[in-house]
C-alpha cells in the first residue's frame, strides 16, 4: 500500500473502514473543512455503471497513484500558415 498524505483525482482509492475500491473522481471540499472524495467503483458484469459514493477523505487511502502518460515533444517542424484565417 502507498501512504500519501492527499488523493489526487484519477487515483484507485480504497475506504479503510468499509473495503468499498474504486476510482477517485471529484473533490468537494464543505465550508466546515470537510472533505469528501467521490469514488466510482468498477462496472458489474452486465457494464451497468454504477453510483459514485461520496466517503470522507479521511477513511480513503490511496492503492495505486494515477497512470501519468507521456507527452510527446514537438519536433519543431514547420508551422502552419494563419493569414487566411477567417477575420484576418
């Protein structure tokens, strides 16, 4: 398990109390300072989605961080001409 101190969007997250696993997709931080993490679990058989639960922030931890991908860079090619864009 991967101890981190803040659940990025993106990240499989687990409730330490209930089991319940899934993505973490949505952050809403309250005016009282509670923090909840909306977590979508997998599809069932039938790819039926299923709800987002909102559990606290505090009850989550972290299973596997987000795939980060690569960006390509830029080769540095030739760039298109703009002149005849329309309103130009």
């Amino acid at each position: 398990m991967i101890k981190m101190t803040e659940i990025k969007l993106g990240d499989k997250v687990r409730c330490k109390y209930t089991g319940f696993t899934g993505l973490a997709t949505a952050k809403t931080e309250f005016i009282n300072g509670c923090i909840q993490i909306l977590v979508l679990p997998k599809a069932d058989k039938n790819n039926k989605m299923p709800e987002e639960v909102g559990i606290d922030s505090q009850s989550l931890e972290v299973i596997e961080p987000k795939k980060v991908q690569q960006v390509k860079k830029r080769n540095g090619g030739a760039m298109r001409k703009v002149m005849r864009m329309r309103g130009f």
